[in-house]
C-alpha cells in the first residue's frame, strides 16, 4: 500500500464504506447519549453534531424525538446525511467555525476532535471549541465525544488491516508517531462500479490527545467531566476513550 497523499477528507467512496461498514460506533453512542439524556429527564431539544458523518446518529436521535443540526467538513458525508434524516439541519463545514445554536447536548463521535483535516486544529483553538459548546448547552446539558491519545496504533505503534464486503474492500494501515504525538492512517478503498472496481486512497493524520488534557480543558470552560471506557455496548480498545461532560445547572 503507497502513502500517496491526496487531498480527500472522506471522499464519496470512503464515506460510503465508512456509513454501510463502520457504523457501530455511532449507533452505540446514540444510546449512550439517548440513556444520558433519560437519566437527566431531557426528551425534547437540539443537538448538535459536530463531524456528523453520514448522520448515522442523527437518525437514531432524530427519531428519538430531538431535533438535530450537524456540522461535517465531508462535503460526501453531508449529502448522506441529508439523505438519510431528511428533518435535520446539516452544514458542510469545519467544526473549528461552527456556529452553534441552544443545544441540550452536543456530540462528536469517531475521534472527529483529533483530525487534522482543518489544519488549525490545536489544543488552543479546541479549547475555543469547547467554551463555545459550554455556551450553547442548556443547564444540565451534556457533551459526549470521544479521542484518540498515544498508544492509539497498540504497543508497536503501527497497526494494519482490511475489511471487504461483496461491494468494497478497504485496506488501511495506522502509524504512530509518538515524539509528535500524532497518527497517521493510509486508507485504500476499491469499490464496485459495475464490473470493475474503483481505486481511491486517503491519508488521514490526527494529532493524539492525552484524556488528561481534554479533561483539564472541560475542567478550565465549566464543565464537570469524567473518562468513559464505553458507548453502551461498544468498549474503547487502549488508546481510545470517550468523555462525557456535563454544564452545571
Ligand atoms: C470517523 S468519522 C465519524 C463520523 C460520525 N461521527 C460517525 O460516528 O459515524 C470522522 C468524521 O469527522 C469529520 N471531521 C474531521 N475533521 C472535521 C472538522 N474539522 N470539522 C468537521 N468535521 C470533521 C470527518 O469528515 C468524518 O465525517
């Protein structure tokens, strides 16, 4: 496999395979979400998705009941989400200069804080990011995201594998580069066009963030916030977390 950038961020071929293939994880966090959100008697609002993806939970929330706007830098993955929760409000758009409106809870799910995709992604601008959620959160509103943080590509710091499906296959390989703290994925998809199969290739580089760091950070805008090992029943491998905060009421 060639480490040939390009300049795709989830292209129409990648974000197809990631929304029929790599569901799980946004499927899990909207019942992580939906159960936080019971437990804090909230059954009606808006959340906001920040690298809403192909909206996979925005549907799930949507038909919960709560109202859903979505922000993706994807211009692919914003048409699947327009497609599928027609009712939402989706924007092609980084998720550094998002707008946010009156929100009961906030979500970015699938590492969408790590990416380098917008090349001003920084812990300062992140923090930016966090005191604006922190003002558009009602009372008692909550914030579920998740990050990747050293040792995210396991103890070799390089991890490869592939997964096919009768109409595509995606090859990817993850380096870690750990004096930078950063990774780097190569990603290969060959999908099906008719009798032939269409070669793409991506490169992905995300900047790795220890959870102690996003916990300080919650910690200095307001909020209150704790390390989650799981989304309901899927389980964060080392290297991986989720984080739930909550605004104050
Ligand atoms: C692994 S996917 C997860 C998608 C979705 N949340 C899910 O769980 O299915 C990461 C998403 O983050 C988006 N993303 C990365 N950087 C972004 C940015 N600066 N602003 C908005 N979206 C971004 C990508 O385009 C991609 O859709």
């Amino acid at each position: 496999m060639t480490a040939r950038p390009n300049k795709l961020a989830y292209g129409p071929d990648l974000a197809f395979v990631h929304d029929t293939g790599f569901g799980g994880l946004a499927l899990a966090a909207a019942q992580e979400l939906l159960a936080q959100l019971g437990q804090a008697r909230q059954s009606a609002g808006t959340i906001i998705d920040l690298g809403c993806g192909s909206g996979i939970l925005a549907e799930a929330v949507s038909a919960a009941g709560f109202s859903i706007v979505g922000f993706d830098i994807s211009k692919a993955m914003i048409a699947l989400a327009r497609a599928r929760v027609p009712r939402g409000e989706f924007h092609h758009e980084s998720f550094l200069s998002a707008r946010l409106p009156a929100a009961v809870a906030v979500v970015a799910i699938g590492e969408v804080f790590n990416y380098l995709f917008d090349r001003k992604n920084s812990d300062a601008q992140l923090q930016r990011v966090l005191r604006r959620v922190h003002r558009a959160l009602v009372p008692g509103g909550i914030l579920l995201f998740d990050i990747a943080g050293p040792g995210r590509a396991g103890p070799e710091g390089m991890r490869q594998g592939f997964t096919e499906t009768e109409d595509w296959a995606c090859l990817y390989k993850a380096e870690e580069d750990k004096a930078h703290k950063t990774l780097t994925r190569s990603i290969t998809t060959f999908r099906r066009r008719n009798e032939s199969y269409h070669r793409e290739h991506e490169v992905h580089r995300l900047r790795l963030i220890e959870p102690r760091d996003a916990i300080a950070m919650l910690k200095t805008v307001g909020f209150r916030a704790r390390i989650v090992r799981k989304y309901a029943q899927f389980v964060f491998p080392p290297g991986w977390c989720g984080i739930l905060a909550k605004k104050p009421v």
